[in-house]
C-alpha cells in the first residue's frame, strides 16, 4: 500500500490529506521512490481559523510549492 492510500484512510489526518487533494498532490506518493512522512495529527491544526485553512485550500500555486518541500 502506497503512503497517499494509507494517508487518506486514517481519519486524524483529514487536514493535511485536504491540501494535497487540492494541489493534486496525492499522485506524487504513489511512485516506487521511498519517502519518509512525519505527519500532524489533526488536533495540531486546532488554533487556526476555519477560514486561514479555507485560504490555503483555495490557493493551489501556493499548495504545490509547499507539496514539494
């Protein structure tokens, strides 16, 4: 199983999971490569607003900058 399957079955990761669909992101850990992927859990993400997540949902050239770091 790839990291982007897995990845998008474990519920505590909904956050970090929604950007990489929006960037079309998911495809990138879907390769033969190796990655190493320390992931934040959810409740990590509690003091942003709503609405500072929406922003960066919408704004794809900036997803895809940060998809490649």
């Amino acid at each position: 199983m790839v990291i982007s399957d897995v990845a998008m079955k474990v519920s505590s990761i909904n956050i970090l999971v929604a950007p990489l669909k929006a960037a079309k992101g998911v495809d990138t850990f879907k390769g033969n490569s190796l990655f190493t992927v320390f992931v934040p859990a959810d409740d990590t993400f509690t003091e942003l607003q709503a609405s500072t997540i929406d922003a960066l949902l919408k704004d794809i050239p900036k997803l895809n900058k940060i998809s490649i770091l």
